[in-house]
C-alpha cells in the first residue's frame, strides 16, 4: 500500500524515531511534530529541561508530475527537519559528544541517519546508504545534517548540544489515467 496522505508519512517517521534505541533505552525522551508556523515554539522546546529531544517540523512538499501517453503520474516529496538535542548540565562537550550514560547528540544524529542506510530498500532506485525504507513505497532521503548552535545569548540552558537534520519523505505516487487522448 503506497501512503496516500501526508499524515501518514509523518506518523510512520514519529513513530521509527520514537521506536530508535540507544544502549537498550529510547533515544529519544520526547518526539514532537510542530508545522513550520510554530519553529519558534520548537526552538523554545529546544530549551526545556527534557534530556534527549526531537522534534520533526514539517516544512511542506514538492511534486514531480511525469506525462507518459494517457497517464499522468504525480511523485509527492515532503520536506521535513529534525531539530535534535541532548543535555548534559554544565558540559556541553559530552552534550554534543557523548559521556558516561549520554549519547551525545552527534550519536543521536548517527542513529538517525543509520536507520536510512540499514533498512534502504532492496533493489531500490538508489544506493542503500541514502535511501531508507518508511513505508511500502515510500523513503527517507538525507539532505543534510548541521550542528545546531543552542548556546551563545545569556538565557541559554548551558549543557545542551544541538543537530539539525533536513530529510525528504518520496512516496505516495498518485496514477491518473486521461482517457483517450494523449497529454500534450
């Protein structure tokens, strides 16, 4: 079944993130989805006092429309970013890096962008180390990955390192069928 709504693409990549394990525990403390009108309730978030976070911000879609004889065939690509931090209070090198019991938020970020290389799909269109499985029909592309800077004005929670992710979700291929005249 290839996702027919957005919705449903959003909901399958919350749920991988909020399943993803570090040393037996989630990964993740908290996961939330904020649309683009609310980043700068997302940044707040990044703020909280909340260990290990992850927000998915939806930033909207792009199409590709391929004509071939009577058909018409739409390929939807949702653009989402991962605002990720971890916390460790007074030390923001093992926020970032890791420390005893912390991943770190550059493991976070690995095991974000790990999901795309070990579940790629088999005999896909692209190399398994870009392309990640979410649903039948539909994947994860990694855009980019970029230190996220959560410190540096004198309200900031000292201890919290930042990543910032940008994915494309491809999938939900929509078929129409013309009649019986071409398209021109």
């Amino acid at each position: 079944m290839t996702p027919s709504t957005t919705a449903e693409l959003l909901d399958a990549l919350q749920g991988l993130l909020e399943h993803l394990r570090w040393e037996s525990q989630p990964a993740f403390d908290r996961v939330a989805r904020f649309d683009q009108p609310d980043l700068a309730v997302a940044i707040g978030e990044l703020q909280t006092l909340a260990d290990r976070l992850c927000l998915l911000i939806y930033e909207g879609d792009r199409y590709e429309t391929l004509h071939t004889g009577r058909q018409l065939q739409v390929r939807r690509t949702a653009l989402v970013s991962l605002l990720m931090a971890d916390r460790q209070v007074a030390h923001r090198s093992e926020a970032v890096f890791g420390g005893p019991g912390i991943p770190g938020v550059v493991a976070l970020k690995d095991l974000v962008l790990g999901f795309a290389v070990h579940r790629g799909p088999e005999g896909g269109d692209g190399p398994r180390s870009v392309l990640g499985r979410l649903l039948p029909g539909a994947y994860v592309r990694p855009i980019s990955a970029n230190p996220l800077p959560l410190e540096g004005h004198p309200d900031a929670l000292v201890g919290r390192g930042g990543w910032w992710i940008r994915l494309e979700l491809i999938g939900g291929h929509l078929d129409f069928d013309l009649g019986q005249q071409p398209i021109l």
